[in-house]
C-alpha cells in the first residue's frame, strides 16, 4: 500500500513538474513502466478523478496564471500548455471556468 502511495506521489510530482511540457498519459505510464490502462485504473482509485481530467484540470490552472499575468495571445497560451488549437483551449477554459480565456482576461485588467 505505500508502495501505491509513493507512486502516486511521484505520478502527480511528475504531472506537476512538467505541465506545460506536453505531458500525458502514454508518457507517465513509460516513465513509471505501467500499461497505460492500469495506470488510469490506479489514478481514478486512489484520486477519484480520471488522470485526463486531473492533467487538463491543471493545464488550465496553470494557463490562468498565464492568462492573467502576461499579454501573451491566447493561441501562444494554448499551445504552450498541449491544447493544439484555441478553440479546443477555450473550449475546455469555458467548462473549466464558465468564462472564456478572453473574458476573463479583459474583466480581471479593469479591475
């Protein structure tokens, strides 16, 4: 059972670390040599979240803090953080937030 524990530690450390380097799930399942199924099996039991959602989830919040702090485009936030195109971006920005990358960003500056 720790063994479980410190894999996740070092699963999640591993996300963290390189989340705006294209990380994903193939890629994490090669590093700690696991099937890319049990993998997911074992993130969604030990997290109660999906690992895809957990790495969008944090792709996002790391994009906001781009989003607020640069007057980096959209499209160069997008891509920076794996989001291929910047409408799948704002899409998911949206469902994550309820306001878009743009919105977002013209309200947070009259603030």
């Amino acid at each position: 059972m720790l063994r479980d524990r410190n894999l996740m530690e070092n699963i999640i450390k591993e996300i963290e670390n390189n989340i705006s380097e294209g990380i994903n799930i193939n890629a994490l399942a090669r590093k700690f040599t696991l099937s890319e199924s049990h993998l997911r099996r074992l993130f969604r039991f030990a997290n109660n979240i999906t690992i895809a959602s957990y790495i969008r989830s944090r792709k996002l919040a790391a994009s906001l803090e781009d989003l607020l702090k640069t007057n980096s485009n959209v499209i160069d936030i997008a891509l920076k953080y794996g989001f291929n195109y910047e409408q799948s971006y704002i899409r998911a920005f949206k469902r994550e937030y309820g306001k878009t990358p743009g919105y977002l960003r013209k309200f947070n500056n009259c603030a």
